[in-house]
C-alpha cells in the first residue's frame, strides 16, 4: 500500500532536496554504487534512489542507515545544535514570575 505523500511549503522541500543531493554526491566521491549502499543500508535502490531525489515519504531511519554506510551519521548531531533563536529566547526569560502590585481605585 503506497504511502500517502507529505506536502511541504517548496523552501523545505528544497532543503531536503538539496539534502538528498549532497548524500548522492558523497556516495559518488566514495565511488559507491547504487546499489552497493542501498545493499550495506538494508534498504531497496528505489529507496535510495528517493532518498538522493529528496524524497519526504522515507522515514528518518533510511536516511540514517544511508549517512551511517556513508561515514556521515554524526552530522546528524548538527540539526538544531546551534539553535540560535532558542537561545535568544532563553536569554530574554520571557516568563514573568513576579505580578504587578494592583494599584488602588480610590487613591
């Protein structure tokens, strides 16, 4: 049973293109085949093939065993790690904890 694609806003899924081209690209300048990687992966070429196209219905896992095959499975530490907006908010502790004293209404 086919699964039902995910649609993306075109900027993610550009990035995830472009994700699936340097995967491709990497496999290339190991000189790996297709087939080779997607052997080592556990995975099917179609797979892989959607893998290096891009694709948003392959889960997380594939792309993982792919980087893994590929020596690359630590850059996946790299999502997220220098989260700058989080810290931002972090350090301007939007959270208030202390309430305004209530002014009286007859002074």
């Amino acid at each position: 049973m086919p699964k039902d694609p995910v649609i993306l806003l075109p900027r993610l899924q550009q990035l995830l293109t472009q994700a699936g081209e340097n995967i491709r690209l990497a496999r290339l300048r190991r000189k790996l085949s297709a087939a080779r990687v997607a052997e080592r992966a556990a995975i099917s070429r179609n797979t892989l093939h959607a893998i290096e196209q891009g694709a948003s219905t392959v889960s997380m896992g594939a792309y993982l065993q792919v980087l893994f095959v590929l020596g690359l499975e630590k850059t996946l530490l790299q999502l997220a790690a220098d989260d700058v907006l989080g810290r931002k908010l972090q350090d301007a502790d939007l959270v208030v904890s202390v309430r305004a004293p209530k002014q009286s209404s007859g002074e």
